[in-house]
C-alpha cells in the first residue's frame, strides 16, 4: 500500500527532465498517483519547448543529459522572468558534494538522488510547493500593507500640517522599539501602526482638519472618532489585525483621561503608550494651525512634566534617552 502524501496539494503542474526512459517513467507514474499532472521531456532542448506552452508548478530536471543538461537548462529557465519562480528540484544519480554545492550556488532548492523512492520524491515535492504558497501568500500579504500605505499617505497629504508627520514619527518609534529590544514581527508590526494611526481622520472633513484656531464641541467630538474609524476601517484587512492597539489607543492617556475608552496606565497596550509619546513631541515640535512650532528641549520638559499624567513614565525614560542618543550620533 502506497502511504499518502504527508501534504496533498492535488492537480499541481509538473514538468519531469530526464533522459533515461525507464527512470522517467517511474517517476510520472509516481507523480500521476499523487495525482499531479506531469509533463516529460527527455533532455533540456525538449523541455524549454514544453515550457514554452506549459506553465509548471515545479521543475523536475536530471542533471546529465544530452543536447542540453540539467545545469544550462535551469540557468536558461532562471534567464525567463515569467518562469525564474518555478520552483526547481534537481535529479542526481551522483551525490557528490561538488554537484550538490554548484547547484546550491545556483539557487536550487533541493536535490533529489536515484534511484528515487516514492515516498521521498512526494515529500520533497510536497514540501517545495508548500514552500512556494507560503512566500506567494506573504507576497500578497506586502501587496496589501503597501495598499494601505499609499492610502494614509493621501490622507496625511490632505492635512496642510502634517505632512512628513507620519514618517518622523516612524522613524522615532522605530529607534524605540530598537532601544526595547522588540523581536522583528513585532518591529514590523510597529512599522505599519505608525504609519497608520490616524488613517481613520479620513471621517474629518477637510475644513476641521485645517481649521486655524479651535475647534469647537461638535468638531472635537467628531475629531476624536478617528481612532474607532480608523479600527473599523481597518480590521476589514486580516493582515493588519496586529496594527489595531496603534490606530485604536494612540490617545488614551496614562492617567484614564484619553479616549476612545478612557484605558488607564497598563489597561492600555504597549504599542499605543509608545506612540503617543511620539506623536505628541512631534504634534508640538512642528507648525500646527493653532500653535507654532516649540523647541526640542522645551517639548522634552513637558513630556517629562507629563510622565505619569498623559504619559507612561518608563516610556518618556526611553524617549528621552533614544533622543539624546540619536540626535548626538547626527552631530
Ligand atoms: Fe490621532
């Protein structure tokens, strides 16, 4: 009885380069029981042309062939945008290390030895088009995050005030979480709060957001939607559940007096004390319709002043501390 497949991924494309007759025929007939649609070509030549009408989820090449041999093929395969993705597994009678390390150096995934057992091709088959989902779905995961990028810059760039707001302030959040030690996803994760924070100022009409001077109780109130908008907004995006903390409790304060929710001290998540920090100094350093831009030093007081009020205290500790550091190094 054949064991089935550790992963099945059924009715995947595979091109098998081999010349030997016999052995080629094992292996489709392998592949055809895992139920994987094959298509043969008995050296290089034959399978460029194969390739030229058949889109393969994966390669499958012999490495010594007449006419054309498994390493000039898969460096002609590698030239052609539209196929340098394939995944590409070499076939190899002769397991020497030198084989084996020009074909790494060349970027190829895996090898397979003969004679090949069925249950060892399966596997490693298996676990390359696994592989391939995986970085096809972190594409489109990039792909998404970019989207969404693009779409608080334009919200930032309605804002005459603002503009480069977004990109200081990630950039100071990014040298905190650094100072913190934070491990990369969650360095990742920090990126793209920052960037998106105030995305949910999309609700707030252009005059309010420009507004010279105060603004008044219906505006105000309107104006501290916009971190539920900016939640709502973007938990339609599964890949950025994790940015939620940032765009929903970027204004709540250390001592419950913020909003959305009124989250006090370490009710309120890391992220969103991080950030608030930063967005403040940098809301109070820069020219803003109802105040002039203040000096480094006088911004620094008031966060300290404000350390355990607005503020979480170890926090404008690492603020301060992050500041000194990098705007020394710049002089
Ligand atoms: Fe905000």
């Amino acid at each position: 009885m054949i064991s089935k497949p550790t992963i099945p991924v059924p009715s995947k494309k595979i091109l098998v380069v081999e010349d030997d007759e016999a052995i080629r025929e094992t292996i489709v007939q392998h592949l055809q029981i895992d139920n994987f649609f094959v298509v043969q070509a008995g050296d290089g030549e034959q399978a460029l042309k194969a390739l030229e009408h058949f889109s393969p989820d994966l390669i499958l090449s012999d490495i010594n062939m007449p006419r054309k041999d498994g390493i000039t093929f898969f460096k002609d395969v590698r030239k052609h945008p539209q196929w340098a993705a394939i995944p590409f597994l070499f076939l190899t009678s002769d397991n020497s290390p030198t084989i084996i390390r020009l074909a790494r150096e060349l970027g190829v995934e895996d090898h397979l030895t003969k004679p090949i057992k069925h249950q060892e091709l399966t596997n490693t088959i298996n676990a390359r088009l696994l592989r391939a989902t995986e970085v096809e779905v972190a594409h489109i995961g990039q792909a998404y995050l970019e989207t969404v990028a693009v779409l608080a810059n334009a919200i930032e760039g309605r804002d005459n005030y603002t503009r480069g707001h977004v990109d200081r302030v990630t950039k100071i959040a990014m040298w905190m979480a650094q100072e913190l030690r934070w491990p990369e996803d969650q360095m990742r994760t920090l990126e793209f709060g920052a960037r998106l924070h105030d995305i949910g100022k999309v609700i707030v009409p252009d005059h309010i957001l420009n507004k010279k001077g105060k603004l008044n109780e219906a505006e105000w109130e309107l104006m501290k939607q916009h971190p539920v908008a900016g939640e709502k907004i973007l938990m339609g995006i599964s890949h950025l559940h994790a940015v939620r903390p940032y765009v929903l409790y970027h204004h709540e304060r250390w001592d419950g007096c913020g909003y959305p929710e009124g989250l006090k001290q370490r009710e309120i998540p890391l992220e969103a004390r991080l950030l608030s920090i930063i967005d403040v100094y940098d809301a109070l350093t820069t020219e803003r319709p109802y105040h002039p831009p203040r000096p480094h030093e006088e911004v620094l007081k008031f966060l300290e002043l404000n350390a355990g009020k607005h503020f979480d205290p170890d926090l404008v500790l690492v603020f301060h501390k992050v500041m000194q550091m990098r705007t020394q190094s710049a002089h």
